[in-house]
C-alpha cells in the first residue's frame, strides 16, 4: 500500500472511530437485548441491597477479583456491562482520570473556578449550584456514551494544613467548618440531593453522579525535600485529629451523605489509611453509618509494600485492606493477588464479598442496572446542558464573588471607564487562559485572558510577560517593561504562579514570589504613572508584604485561579462593574514560616519550642494576610441587635465525667441538653457604599486562651448577604454552646468549662457567659 493509501486509510479509521463514539448508548447491565435471563439483581422492583447481593452470588470467584480494581470489566454472561470507577469532577468534568473523554459531540466541558477561590465566596448555595452543574454535565457526557463511570473522586476535602502544599488549591482552606459545610453543598449538588439534603433515598437508583470524599486523612503533604505523600508517616494527636481533620469528612458522611471515600496513601501513627481498621470500618461504617463504596488512592495498596515496607508480602497488603473495609483498587495490586492471597488463606471469600456489594450497590442507585439510563430520570440530561449558558454564567458568578480584594488606596480601584484611555498588562499571567484553570482541569468551554476582557473597556491596551520564562521568571525583560509601563496611563500587574509551582507531587519551598517576580513589580511600579494594581494567580498564598507597603503599588487583588470566566470577572471588578466581596479562607504567613518543618502536623503551637501552630484557629505568629480577611469598594458597620442571650445555664447535675481541669465532658450533655441551649444571634450590617453582596463571618472567642491546647478564635457561622446602596439588613446565626464553645482535650474528647466567652463580628463583641 502506498504512503498516500495508507495516510487516508488511517483518516477514514478515525472518522469510523468518532461515528462510534458519537453515536454510542450509555453503557448499562441488564439490557434486554443482550439475551441474558431475567436475574433477581435486575429487578429494579426489589431492594437495592438484595439485588447487590444477588449479583455477587453469581459471580466466579476470578470475576469476582477482576471487579475489585477501577477499571471492572463486562461480564459478558450475566449481562453485566464494564465500569471504570476512576472520573474526576474537582471543579468541573475533568480530562483527568480513565472515566471520561471529550471525542464525542460533547468536546468541552464548564470549567468552574479551583475550589480555593469558589470557597472565597463564602456562599453555601452558590457551592451547591456548582456541584449541582458538575453532576448534570456528568450524566449528560454518560448519556452521550462519552463516560464509562459516573463515580467522581471530589471532593478533596483535606484542610489546608500548610501553605505550601501543592493542592491546597484543590481545598476549600483552612477551617474545618468552612471545609466541611462545602464538602456537604458540592455532594448534595452532585450526586442529586437537593441543597436542604434528605431527597435521596440510599435505596434507589436516584444517584445523578456520586461524589467521594478525599483523602481519609490527613493527606496534605507531597513532596516536600526528602518527604513524599508515599512514605510519610503522619504524627497526629487525638486532640488534633478529633477537632481538625476528621470533622470535614464526618460533615461529608453524615450530612452530605457521600457514596464514596477515598483512603489515603499516607500512614497515620504508623498505620496506613487503607488497611486501618478503626479508621474505614469503626470510624466511617460504624460510628458515623456511612453507606458507599471506599476507594484506596491510586496505587496506594501497591505502596504499603513497595514503599511503606507495612506488609511483608503483596498478599498481606491486599488482606489488610479488603479487611480494614476498603472495596475497589485503583490500580492493578487486587487484580493480581487477591486470588494467591486467598489461597494462602491470608483472607476469606467473604472479604471480597463485602467489597463487591458495596461496589454493585453503587452502580445501582446510579440506575446502570435499572435500563437504559436515557429512558431514567436523568435521561434528559445532554450535549445542550453541557457549557450552556446558564452555567457558563454561574462559573462567572463563582469568579466574581471569590476574588479577594487585599489592598486599595484612595482613588486606586475601581477604574474609571471614561478617565481611563490607555492600559497597560505586564506579567506571565497577563495573556494565559491555562493558568487560570488550576489543576484537573477539563477543556474549558470558553477561554477569555484577562487581557483580552479588558478590551471590552479600552481600546488601547499594551502587553509585555515581563518574566521571559512565564512564572519562574529567572530572567526579565525589564527595561522594556518599564518603557511600557511609562506611556500608559495605569499598569496591571499579573504575577503569580501556576503549575510548575504547585500542583499534584509538587510541593513549594519557599513563600515568595518565584524568581524575580518581586522585582519586576517594583521596577514597573516606580517607573508608572500613577500607583499599579498587582493581580495575584495562585491557589495557595504567597508573601507579598514588600507590596502591602508599597505606596506605588496602590491595590492587591487575589484571583486564585479563577476558571474559565476569569479574565471577565477580573475586568468587571477592575472597571467596577462588580464591587468585590471575596474573603480569604486561608491565612498567608510570612516567607519565615517555611523554617517550619512541612511534616509537623500538630496543629497548636508549642511555646517551649518557638512552634507557632497552624491555622488562624492556633497560630501565633505574625501573618502577611488573616483568614477572613477582604476588602470592598464598600464599608460596613455590624452590631449587634439587642435582646441576644448573654448568659448559658448548664446544670451540673445533668452533666457527667468531670476532668480533673475543672472541665465536663460534652458527651455527658445529651442530646437534648444540648439542643435546648442553642440560641440565635442577630447582627445588623450597614452597607455604606455602593450595592454588593457581602460576607459576614461570626467568630467565637474564649477567654482562657492561655490554657494547654485551647483555640484563639473558630469561626461560628458565615453568610453571604445582599445589599443595596447604603442599605441595612440583618443576619441571623445559630449559635451551639455544645459546638462552638467546646474544644477538644489531649484526649480527644469534647470538654466545655464555665466562664466568659465572646462572640466577634468585624470589630463588634458581644460577651456570653457559661454559667455551671
């Protein structure tokens, strides 16, 4: 065959290839034309839990291992069609992961803000639409037959323990109430459930996608000097584990009503995530009642004997995680040695048993075992709910509402649209829609740069990177970009970072901007006409104190990485045409706080040491940017409206387990105790400036602050309330003594002491006595 035969053989194979993807069904088991009798497990009449079981009764015991790994294949006899439970759904439909692919009609998918900036908001509801949007575009691209799965592996709901972790973009911050009240919204959203929660029966096939918490715990180290998420051991005391890194996950269980987990590849106090009994069964199954499917990190079982050397041989390693309560490999080690493991009789066939029922049940309240999921609920769910209108809107909301404004001197921001004829962009970040996406990013259904949003609002626009090798910048152009800066009449600057900075397997070492960064921004400021703006691209934070004192470097604007309608909501608040309203949900230390060693998970500080903590809750450090912390082209007044409680009566005679400190037990409360000593607060705010929608964050202090292991400050409530011109409104917050005014003991148990504690909202404190 000649070359040019062969050429056009070759293009006339892949067009065939693209017919069949475009034109393919939804893959689903118990389809009647696959001639298979009518089996128990396909009666969508009977119990979902009886037809898993029937199912698994069915299976040899070599298909019953070839379904312990991501990528299950059909079994072509019973009628059962493949699956692939690895997909990604972190901010969008992913391009990561073997789930889903973008050959088919559908080519592109809506690329919300990284989480770091959609948590900015501050706006629960706003978290559940984007969730909600995710999952439909999910089941629209498996209708398509462009999905082999409908599991999604998000959201990460790790706290963000240190800023230099690579994924702490993926986060929602710092605080486990913020990190957990998200991670319940994006589920409800997803999987189908309505935003209040309980729409969902666990026994139907009703599951628009499932969502899976990630990563069960304490996964928020990569690679950092000679330390990796592989090998590391992580030190953590019940205190902290109790009151910091397990309650976003119980929150995402109980309250989000996830149907996945994902365990992590790190060992806790020497244990691995995936083989820890206490922590997949006593833990997640028993004490918190969770119900799906628990998926191990990918490769993690091959890394308990590869790496960690926890298991002896392959065989140990899968034993102790079938029996630990873990269910699907992702990866190939049950594959191979599950069988030799059984065997060697190091578990019983009753392990895998377990792990398959919950694997089918799954599948079935996704409806994959109930017909062809285009005649189901969601089978009106395709290519037109995919980058539509409506959502392309919301990822422009998201962004919108997330930008943080850090600094703003008089007559900086917003710009004028008249008094403002010429700009110019300079930075890596200035002509980059990739950046902009973060981490698994999908193919975005628009891209806008932000110099090309700012076009909409002036004609004359110059651009220069300034940094010759984008973010790293070890080399600048700067005399040219200071000539630029020169003719213009106002400079934005675009630094930051991207992903050669942080991301996955990527850890930072220092805090600073990369490179030469800082002194390109100070060279252009100087040269300008008029004080700059400095726009920061990045997901976790960077020290960037020189421009906070700066006077010609007149505004700070934060815009993580915001999605694909960035560069236009970055335009909008430029220009003033949306008043930002963004607060922090991490703090931003100083480039000093990497003397700290990465691997130090205690969270409160150690004044024998110099250890400062972590996290606004603990650290007593000095800090470049606090949690919560955000600007408005708008000033607000808050106050407290009279009549709030001021003193909690808790009889001690209804509590027990009184610790030596003085202290009691919540535990010994009950529930109704603590039921009837919740109490609503009121904070009025005025808006003193133009409409916008604005943040309001009530924190709980206490004061013994001084003791072993007490809190600075935890945040109560938040909400986002809308405002018009000088305009006054009310917030209402439930406050619960038993929650916001306990703290965990060396324990790990709930205590609560009597005396004064305040709750705080801006610069407003209002005392509330707990009186035993």
């Amino acid at each position: 065959m000649s070359p040019h035969n062969l050429i056009a053989l070759i293009l006339l194979m892949k067009q065939l290839a693209m017919i069949i993807i475009v034109s393919a069904e939804p893959p689903f088991s118990c389809n009647p034309a696959s001639h298979t009798p009518p089996y128990s497990f396909c009666n969508a009449s009977l119990p979902i839990s009886q037809r898993a079981h029937d199912v698994v009764s069915r299976l040899t015991l070599d298909e019953k291992v070839l379904q312990l790994v991501n990528g299950a294949p059909e079994i072509p006899r019973l009628g059962i069609s493949a699956y692939e439970w690895w997909s990604e759904g972190l901010h969008g439909v992913s391009r990561h992961g073997k789930g889903v692919r973008f050959n088919g009609t559908i080519t592109a998918s809506t690329m919300f803000p990284q989480v770091i900036l959609t948590v900015a908001s501050f706006d629960s509801r706003l978290w559940y639409r984007i969730g909600q949007a995710i999952g439909r575009e999910a089941r629209a691209m498996y209708n398509e037959g462009q999905a082999r799965g409908l599991t999604f592996w998000a959201p990460n709901i790790n706290v963000l323990r240190d800023p230099r972790w690579g994924r702490g973009q993926e986060t929602p911050g710092e605080d486990p109430l913020v990190v957990g009240d998200y991670s319940v919204s994006y589920v409800r959203g997803i999987q189908g459930d309505t935003f209040e929660g309980g729409k969902l029966d666990p026994d139907s096939d009703h599951l628009q996608a499932s969502a899976c918490c990630k990563h069960f715990i304490a996964n928020d180290l990569d690679n950092w000097k000679t330390v990796n998420r592989y090998n590391f051991d992580a030190n953590i005391t019940q205190q902290d584990m109790v009151d910091t890194y397990l309650p976003p996950f119980q929150k995402c269980v109980q309250q989000g009503q996830a149907s996945g987990i994902m365990c992590a590849y790190n060992r806790v106090n020497g244990v691995p995530n995936c083989a820890d009994y206490n922590l997949l069964t006593k833990t997640a199954r028993q004490a918190w009642r969770f119900k799906g499917y628990i998926a191990s990190d990918c490769d993690a079982v091959a890394t308990m004997h590869d790496v960690q050397r926890y298991s002896k041989l392959p065989e140990d390693a899968v034993a102790s995680v079938l029996k630990a309560g873990m269910d699907v490999n992702c990866g190939s080690y049950l594959k191979k040695y599950t069988k030799s493991a059984l065997e060697m009789k190091k578990l019983t066939e009753a392990d895998i048993d377990r792990a398959l029922e919950n694997l089918f049940t799954i599948r079935m309240r996704l409806g994959l075992f109930s017909g062809n999921p285009k005649t189901g609920m969601y089978g009106n769910l395709g290519p037109k709910q995919v980058c539509s209108t409506e959502h392309h809107s919301l990822a422009l909301e998201a962004a919108r509402n997330g930008i943080v404004l850090l600094k703003n001197s008089p007559d900086t921001l917003p710009l004028s649209k008249t008094k403002t004829p010429t700009i110019a962009v300079i930075g890596p970040n200035g002509n980059t829609t990739e950046t902009f996406l973060g981490n698994y990013e999908g193919v975005a259904c628009k891209n806008i740069t932000i110099l090309q949003a700012l076009g909409n609002y002036v004609t004359n626009i110059q651009y220069h990177q300034g940094c010759v090798d984008s973010v790293n910048c070890t080399s600048i152009e700067i005399d040219e970009a200071v000539g630029v800066a020169k003719v213009v009449d106002f400079v934005i600057l675009v630094m930051g970072l991207d992903q050669s900075q942080e991301r996955e397997k990527h850890d930072r070492v220092e805090l600073g901007l990369p490179g030469k960064q800082e002194d390109l921004v100070v060279a252009v400021a100087q040269a300008a006409k008029k004080p700059v703006l400095l726009v920061l691209v990045c997901g976790g934070p960077v020290d960037v104190s020189f421009a906070k004192t700066d006077a010609k470097i007149g505004s700070i604007l934060w815009a993580g990485y915001p999605g694909e309608a960035g560069g236009t909501a970055l335009a909008e608040i430029i220009f003033g045409d949306h008043n930002p309203g963004g607060r922090l949900p991490m703090t931003w230390y100083p480039k000093e706080f990497t003397n700290i060693a990465m691997t130090d998970m205690r969270m409160r500080p150690d004044p024998s040491s110099g250890y400062p903590g972590r996290t606004y809750r603990f650290y007593n450090g000095k800090t470049v940017f606090e949690f919560g912390y955000g600007l408005s082209y708008s000033t607000y007044f808050y106050k407290f409206v009279s009549g709030t409680q001021n003193k909690i009566f808790i009889n001690p005679n209804q509590a027990s387990h009184n610790t030596p400190s003085g202290e009691v037990l919540v535990s010994g409360f009950g529930v109704e105790l603590c039921e009837k000593v919740k109490f609503t607060v009121v904070v009025g705010v005025q808006n003193h400036g133009p409409a916008s929608n604005h943040t309001v964050l009530l924190f709980a202090k206490w004061d013994h602050t001084g003791s072993s292991g007490h809190l600075i400050k935890q945040l109560v409530g938040f909400e986002r309330v809308s405002l018009g011109a000088m305009e006054r409104g009310e917030v209402e917050f439930v406050v619960k003594p038993c929650e916001h005014f306990s703290r965990a003991n060396e324990f790990g148990l709930m205590v609560m002491k009597e005396g004064s504690h305040s709750l705080v909202v801006g610069d407003e404190e209002y005392i509330i006595d707990i009186v035993m």
